[in-house]
C-alpha cells in the first residue's frame, strides 16, 4: 500500500502521519523524517514506512540508499514530496493533496488503485 501526501511546506502531511500512528495506538514520538528521509514504524501488526524525501538531491539517491527493498508487498508507505523521485518509487494506491486554509486544511483523497478504493471506502 503506497500513500502519496501532496502539499506545500507545512500543510501537514507529517502531521496527518503522526494523526495514523496515534490512531493505530503507537505511543512513541512521531518525528519528521526530514533528514533520515525515512522512519519506520512496527504497530497493530502493520509494518509501516514514513518517508520524507524532500531533501533528496537525485533520484539515484533512492536505489543506492536500499530504499527499494523496502517495497517487498508488505510495508505501508506514506511519502512526502513523492515528485523529488517519481520515475523511482512505485505508483500511488491512495493520494492526499493538503492546502492549508485560513483555519484548519482540505484534504482531498483520491484512490486510484483497487486497494486504494477499498482503503477510502472505509474512512
Ligand atoms: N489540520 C491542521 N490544522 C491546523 N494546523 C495544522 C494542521 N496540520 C498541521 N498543522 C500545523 O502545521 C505545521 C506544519 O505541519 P507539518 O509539519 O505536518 O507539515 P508538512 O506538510 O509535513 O511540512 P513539510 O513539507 O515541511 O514536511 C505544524 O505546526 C502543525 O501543527
Ligand atoms: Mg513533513
């Protein structure tokens, strides 16, 4: 399962993670993975992948990092700034795109894979 979170600096994409993560009952610190470029994460028996790759400076800096070994069909993965490596890393099943208003943010959530719809279809 592959989540793409779109949206300006800030709008919240780290933020709705940590929301996830809380939600599924991890009771650690949900940092930003803005220099690691990835955190992962073992909760309620999902394996998940929090990805920030805003700080990447070419897309080979995925393969020679190990990152696509990480996509085995099991991991869950959010990542942020998904367009700083999109010939490298695998296609969406869910995106959201975060804008920030005047108070609070929109979220608008696209599937565009059948897991993705099923997926949505629960929220
Ligand atoms: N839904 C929300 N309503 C109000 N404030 C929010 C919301 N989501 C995030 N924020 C606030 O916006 C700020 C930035 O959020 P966050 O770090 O999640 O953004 P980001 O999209 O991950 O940014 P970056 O691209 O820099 O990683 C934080 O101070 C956070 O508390
Ligand atoms: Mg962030």
């Amino acid at each position: 399962m592959v989540i793409y979170l779109h949206g300006n600096l800030g709008a919240g994409k780290t933020t709705l993670v940590r929301g996830v993560l809380e939600a599924l009952g991890y009771p650690g610190r949900v940092k930003s993975p803005t220099y690691t470029l990835v955190e992962p994460y073992h909760i309620a028996g999902l394996d998940l992948r929090h990805f920030d790759l805003y700080r990447m400076h070419d897309e080979h800096e995925w393969d020679s990092a190990g990152f696509r070994d990480e996509f085995d069909g099991h991991n869950i993965f959010f990542i942020e700034w998904p367009e700083k490596a999109q010939n490298q890393i695998p296609q969406a099943d869910v995106e959201i795109v975060l804008d920030i208003l005047h108070r609070g943010r929109n979220a608008e959530i696209h599937a565009n894979t059948e897991i993705g719809k099923q997926c949505t279809a629960n929220l």
